[in-house]
C-alpha cells in the first residue's frame, strides 16, 4: 500500500553531466573498420576461383577432343560410304563384264575356236 503512493517520474531525474575537455588536437588512432573477409578466408575464395577456372578449362577441352573425335569419325564413314560405292560399282562391272556372250565374242575376235575336247567345267562361285 505504501508502495502505490510512491510513484517516481523518470521524466525528470537528471543525470549528471560528464566534464568535457577542450576541443584540441584530438589523438588521431587509424581507424580500425572490421574487415569483411579475413586473409584466409579470401585466399580459399582464390583457391576457389582457380578450381572453378581449372575445371572450366578442363570441360572446354575434354568438349574440343570429344568434338575433333566426332569429325574423325564423319570422314571416316564418309571415306567407308565412298569405298562401299566404288565396290559396287565394281562388282556391276565384273558381273556385265564376265557374261558368257561377251567372253565368246572376245574369243572370236582373238581368233579362238570352241574345241570341245579341251572345255574343262568349272564350278561357278
């Protein structure tokens, strides 16, 4: 009850006031900002950089030799698609050229004559 009577206004208590030198010369002490990143937090942020860069690097190159393989590769079919046409165009010729008309003409023309006695049969592949 006694309490409830005491009510203290803090609005005007006054606190004491602190001396205050002469404005001179103040001391001059380098100003000491917190850094934001250490030493060694910035030399693993390099190290980071420069895996980040070698592996860039490294992906470039396995691309470029992933690319020069599939060029290889084209000219090779392509050099295998030119070779499988000149073997069929080849083999066209053999067969037009090595019909039984054509070979007895030939004959004819050399001055050979069909002797039935030297006919050895050869079987055909």
């Amino acid at each position: 009850m006694g309490l409830e009577a005491r009510k203290f206004d803090y609005a005007y208590i006054q606190e004491p006031e602190i001396p205050r030198l002469p404005e001179s010369e103040p001391d001059v002490q380098p100003s000491r900002r917190r850094k934001i990143f250490t030493k060694g937090e910035k030399i693993l942020f390099i190290i980071f950089a420069a895996g980040i860069a070698m592996f860039a690097v490294f992906l470039l190159q396995a691309q470029s030799s992933v690319n020069a393989t599939n060029k290889e590769i084209q000219l090779i079919q392509q050099d295998i698609a030119e070779t499988s046409k000149q073997n069929t165009d080849l083999s066209i010729q053999v067969r037009e050229k090595s019909t039984y008309e054509r070979i007895w003409g030939k004959a004819q023309e050399l001055g050979l004559t069909l002797n039935e006695k030297n006919v050895k049969v050869v079987p055909g592949q």
